[in-house]
C-alpha cells in the first residue's frame, strides 16, 4: 500500500503562481562578455577548468545560445528520467507553501531549481567533448570550459508577465 498525498488538492492555484520560478541564464547576465581561456588549470567543482583570460567578443547569451543547440541544456534538464533534483523541487515548494514567511525557503526553492540544470552537467550526463577539443582544453568535461557559463546558471521569481521579480 501506497501513501501519499495528491499536493493538487490542498494548493490552490494563486499559492503555486507565486512561486513560479525559471532557470538558465538571466536577463542581467546574458550580455555579460565571455572570457578567452588560458592554457593554465584550475579546480572546479569537483574537476578542472581552465583558467579566464582576457574578455572575448562572444556574450554570455550567445555562449548559451550555442550550447542549447549543441546540447540541449535546457530541455534535458526537465527530461532526464529519475532526475533526483525535481523531488528536491517538490519538497522545498511545499515547504515554502507551508510558511511563506520564511525567506530561507523560497532560496532552498532556487537552488532546488537551479540544480536541476546544474548538477546533470556536474555529473557528466552530456556527451563528451571531440577529442580535439579535449586535447585544447586539456580535459573532458562538457558544457564547462573556464565556468564563467556554468556560473551564470541561476534560478529567479518570474511574474505572470514572464519577466523577473
């Protein structure tokens, strides 16, 4: 026997909208310049990346664009079967549901949220990089080269308008 408890009967409606909350590269940072790398190493996250240089010409937003094409960051993301991240979602809304008072939680929410995005490219979920960028890079780990992009990643509010709040 199964016990749960269906969230749909006991939210309402507007509870949900307020917490509405999108993921990727915001508004603010999608201009920012991406950073030409060096040939020297750093840690990151559990693994190498390289260290910035000087200010290339591609925007963050462009950087992103691509990737998303090469990728599909975005949409794997939500698709990914099992993906552990979406429980931790679910916990951390009723939680805020529970007392929207606490601001704590509305930022568990976020990161709940942004780690849906973040933590498949930390656990190596795309395909690996050509070999020839491999031996540029000096490592293989995909979608994270001096992490300027994967730091970029956040989670915000959106209103009804689908703008930030």
């Amino acid at each position: 026997m199964q016990l749960f408890i269906d969230a749909r009967k006991i939210i309402n409606k507007e509870d949900l909208e307020r917490y509405d909350a999108g993921v990727g590269i915001t508004a603010r940072d999608f201009g920012k310049p991406e950073y030409i790398a060096k040939n020297k190493l750093k840690s990151y996250a559990g693994g190498p990346a390289r260290v910035a240089g000087r200010r290339s010409k591609k925007t963050i937003g462009r950087v992103a664009g691509y990737l998303e094409k090469k990728y599909r960051w975005v949409e794997h993301s939500a698709d990914t079967p099992g993906n552990k991240e979406l429980n931790e979602i679910a916990k951390a809304l009723l939680d805020c549901l529970a007392d929207p008072r606490q601001t704590d939680l509305k930022q568990r929410y976020l990161n709940a949220c942004r780690a849906v995005v973040r933590n498949p490219i930390l656990r190596k979920e795309y395909p690996a990089n050509k070999i020839s960028v491999a031996k540029r890079k000096k490592f293989n780990r995909s979608l994270i080269d001096t992490a300027t992009f994967f730091k970029t990643i956040k989670a915000e509010f959106i209103n009804k308008n689908g703008r930030a709040k």
